[in-house]
C-alpha cells in the first residue's frame, strides 16, 4: 500500500525557502555574468583550448561566439533556457544553469562553427571545465 504524505504548513515553508534560494541563486548568476561577458568569454575560451577540449584555428572567433551565447543567456526568458538545456538536463545533479546553457551551446552549436576543427571529451569535461571558470568569477564578485 502506497504511503499518502501530506505537505503541513512547515514543509511549504521550506520547499519555499528552496527554491527561493535557487532562484536567488539563477538572478545572481546571470547578473554577475551580464557585467562580465567580456573576460568571462575570454577566460572560458582559453580554458577550452588550453586543456584540449576545442581545438579551433581562431582563439577569437570562439571568444566572440561565447560572449554572443553568454549575451543570449542573460536576455533569455526562464523558458527558452530551460527548453536549450534540456537535453543536457540529467548530465550531473544540481547544475549551475549558466554551465549547463553553455555546455550546451557548446555541444550542439559551437561544434558545427566554421573555426572549429573539433571538440573533444565528454560532456561533463566541458561542464566542470566550464563551471570551474564560473566559480572563480562568482567567488570573486
């Protein structure tokens, strides 16, 4: 026999205090890189061909790519970055969405870009490598 559980007045407070917490979390976020794209691009781009994981013919070209991404990440509505992250949705548990909107990007878009020559490891290689650049921004703002 299946268990009935009933939500009290404590657990709405706190499933409350949750996702206010993420949502905080998300605005955070998308304002701190909206006042850095431009090193934050730079920095991720490097990281990107420093450890192999893109190897392009212009370190620019995908510099400028990533702050373009990055812009239409901070101008999106919560529903076209949760549609452009769905496929990538399941990769890890409790995902930053800014790594995850540009893992994704990076996966199905960038790739296909004429400056590319191909982009190695796996997802999550891409993710962590993305999210480590990410946290030093957010730590330092």
């Amino acid at each position: 026999m299946a268990k009935i559980f009933y939500t009290g007045n404590r657990e709405a407070k706190l499933l409350s205090k949750i996702e206010s917490s993420k949502e905080r979390e998300r605005l955070r976020t998308i304002s701190t890189i909206r006042d850095n794209t431009d090193a934050f691009s730079n920095k991720v781009s490097m990281k990107l061909i420093e450890t192999g994981l893109v190897e392009t013919v212009s370190k620019s070209s995908i510099e400028n790519q990533i702050a373009r991404c990055l812009d239409t990440l901070c101008k999106a509505e919560d529903f076209d970055i949760d549609y452009a992250v769905a496929p990538l949705r399941t990769l890890i548990s409790n995902p930053n969405i800014a790594s995850l909107y540009l893992t994704t990007f990076i996966v199905e878009k960038l790739i296909n870009h004429r400056d590319v020559i191909d982009v190695y490891g796996s997802d999550e290689d891409i993710y962590y490598c993305i999210n480590k650049e990410l946290a030093i921004l957010l730590q330092n703002s």
